[in-house]
C-alpha cells in the first residue's frame, strides 16, 4: 500500500492530470479529489491522507486558509503546494503557515514526483532558484520577496487582492472569508495605502491584470 495522497485543486482539468502522473508510481495512490475548502477538510478527515497538494486559489477560501486549517486539524498530514501563483512571492508564507513544500504548476509534470517523495521522506521542497533566495536572505538578512510591492502585503490582505482581481465585490470577499464588511473594506484600504493607489478603481484594474498576470 503506498503514501496515501489527496488532491486540491478548483480546476477538475489539473486535478485529473496530477492524479495520473501520481497513479503511475507504484509508492503512491490518491485517496480523494477536492474542488474546495470545505470539501478537502471533510476529505482530509475521512481518507486519511499521508499528504496533500493544495492549490492557492480555491473558491470558497484561499489555499493560505486552508493550510493553515489543515495543519491545526491534522498535524500529521503534510501539504504540499502546488500553484501558479509566483513562487517568490507565495513560498515563503506558505511555508510560514506550515506546508512542507511549494510546486510551480508550470513545473509539476517535471517535479511533483520528486516534491511529494522529498516531502514524505520529512524535507522541504522548494525550486533551486527560490532555496538560493532564501539562503541569501538568511545569510545577509534579506527580505527574499522584497522585489514586488505585493511582499509588503499581510496573507489576509493578499488573499483580499487576490479575490478583487477574481472580480469579487467587498460583501462577497466578506462571505468567503468569513469576515465583516467592514473588516474587508478595512483590507482593501490597507492594500490601496501600501500599493500607492490612489483609488477603489486604481486598485481594481491593478489587481484583475495581477490574477491575469498568474494565469
């Protein structure tokens, strides 16, 4: 019987092809699908998995949310994320909230094998380019994500950004996140100060070509 292996994904498209590259490999098996957050906690509970890939960008939460969750719930479970989302940018929060590795989906065909193997054996996954980042901003003290002005974002203000660029309004961010209205607009004020937008509509446009931006 091999690693049992759980699969989070919104898009049924990436879940399937994941699942048949995992299938493939006689030390793995898939012990269930999700397409959300509330379906992956339910499924995380009941199959039992040695690992979970979860994506960033899920639609009833963000994929910070539900690591986090995760990792309260079912410390023995290990995460692994997998997501289009800019490794410079998202690693290191990822990491920070307890997942044990991060994929670039543009790279998963070639490494999700490895990445998933690196995890179970208990070590990190991170690309070359993104593990030398990180070792020089040890060594010298470097903010390793310092080159966008997205880094100076908190992970609820990123996950507001990113729901703004989805085409979400403010009640419906409020929704998801299980927050108050005011508690969103609070964000988006926060986003607007930091990203020097001088706008509701500035922060908009911005944020919709950044979600197209990471396709």
């Amino acid at each position: 019987m091999g690693a049992r292996i759980l699969i989070v994904d919104d898009h049924p498209l990436v879940r399937t092809g994941l699942a048949s590259l995992i299938e493939g490999e006689p030390d793995l098996e898939i012990c269930g699908q999700a397409g959300s957050l509330m379906e992956a906690l339910e499924l995380a509970h009941t199959s039992s998995p040695d690992l979970a890939i979860v994506d960033l960008s899920i639609p009833d939460g963000s994929g910070l949310e539900l690591l986090k969750r995760l990792t309260t719930q079912h410390p023995a479970i290990k995460v692994l994320i997998c997501s289009m989302h800019d490794e410079m940018l998202f690693a290191e929060r990822a990491l920070a909230a307890g997942a044990k590795g991060y994929v670039s989906k543009q790279e998963a065909t070639a490494h999700i094998i490895e990445a998933i193997r690196q995890v179970l054996r208990g070590r990190l996954y991170l690309s070359e380019e993104m593990t030398q980042r990180l070792i020089q901003g040890a060594v010298h003290g470097e903010a390793t994500a310092g080159a966008t002005p997205l880094a100076s974002l908190s992970n609820r203000e990123l996950e507001v950004f990113e729901m703004i660029g989805r085409g979400l309004g403010t009640s419906e961010i409020a929704n998801r996140l299980h927050l108050s209205v005011k508690t969103i607009e609070t964000h988006r004020e926060k986003v607007k100060r930091k990203l020097s937008l001088v706008s509701s509509s500035a922060l908009v446009r911005y944020a919709i070509r950044w979600v197209l931006e990471q396709g």
